[in-house]
C-alpha cells in the first residue's frame, strides 16, 4: 500500500496555469478542452513566433490608442487570439458573429489547431474577458477569459480557465 501512495504522489501532473497579477509579467494560459495549454511560441530558421504578442491598437496619425485590445499567444502550431473593441475594465461580451480578419471587428475569441482547424466565437458559441487591469500609460493589461468557439464543419472548443497579464511596451 506504500508503494501505492508513493506512487501517486510521484506522478507528474503538469503543468499548472500561470497564476492571476496584474504587474505586466507577460504571462498568459488557460485550458484547451480541459487540458492546460501554456503559449511557448515557436518558428523556424526563418522565422521566430514570439509566445505573446499584442497590447493596444495604436492610431499613429493622432498619436493615441484608440481603444482596441488583442492578445495573441503560440504554442508549437496553435493560436489562442482574444480581441476586445474598448480599453475599459470590466466584463466584455463575445457573442456576436465576427471575422478574425476584418478591420475592426467585434469582440472575439479565437483558437487556431495544430491541425489547422480555425474556431471562433459566435452569436452561437459565446464567452467572456474581463479586462481587471488596462493602464495605456505603462502598457500594462491583465485579465481572464474563458469561450467556446466553433469552426465551419460544427466542431466546438472550450477555453476555461483563461489569464494574461502583458506588458504591451516589453513584447
């Protein structure tokens, strides 16, 4: 029975989700179907993906953010991307039909598969952010989110448990 216990307790259990602060860390995970995903970024000879990318969209004819938010994290092939129209705190909605490539959306949430299978969130597959921290001065934005996201042959993805803290002025 000892070896039982010990047994167990030296399974690994992997990795755990980045934990919750609003410091600018340029920390990001959530849980992919239940399993924790952690962006690692990724590329090749040519080309080097960073594990977190975005911050404010900036407009530089008026030298100002004018009010967007994209978080885009990489992990070996897959994209987690969620995208919010406001830099104000609180709870943002994403339920509405949306393309991931048009100028100014509506919010979303996106997963892209390392099969190549594209999700995004809909008025049918919905979610959350909520933005805890957004300080355009230092850059910093923090927050969680959580979505389910659905591709054009009905398949669905659930993010839960999601969390970022960037520091848009260091990626």
């Amino acid at each position: 029975m000892l070896a039982v216990l010990l047994f167990l307790i030296s399974c690994e259990k992997g990795p755990e989700p980045t934990p919750l602060t609003q410091e600018g860390r340029n920390t990001f995970s959530c849980r992919v179907n239940g399993k924790v995903w952690i962006p690692n970024g990724g590329g090749s000879i040519f080309v080097n993906i960073p594990a977190i990318s975005g911050g404010y969209a900036y407009d530089y004819t008026n030298n100002k953010n004018f009010g967007q938010i994209r978080v885009v994290a990489h992990n070996d092939g897959e994209d987690v991307e969620i995208f919010i129209n406001t830099v104000k705190t609180g709870v943002h909605r994403l339920h509405d039909n949306t393309s991931y490539t048009a100028y100014a959306p509506a919010n979303y949430g996106f997963f892209y598969s390392s099969q190549k299978n594209t999700y995004l969130t809909s008025v049918k597959n919905t979610g959350t952010v909520t933005i805890t921290k957004s300080d355009t001065v230092t850059g910093i934005i923090s927050g969680t989110f959580e979505f389910d996201a659905g591709n054009a042959n009905g398949g669905i993805v659930k993010i839960t448990d999601g969390r970022f803290d960037i520091n848009s002025k260091t990626l």
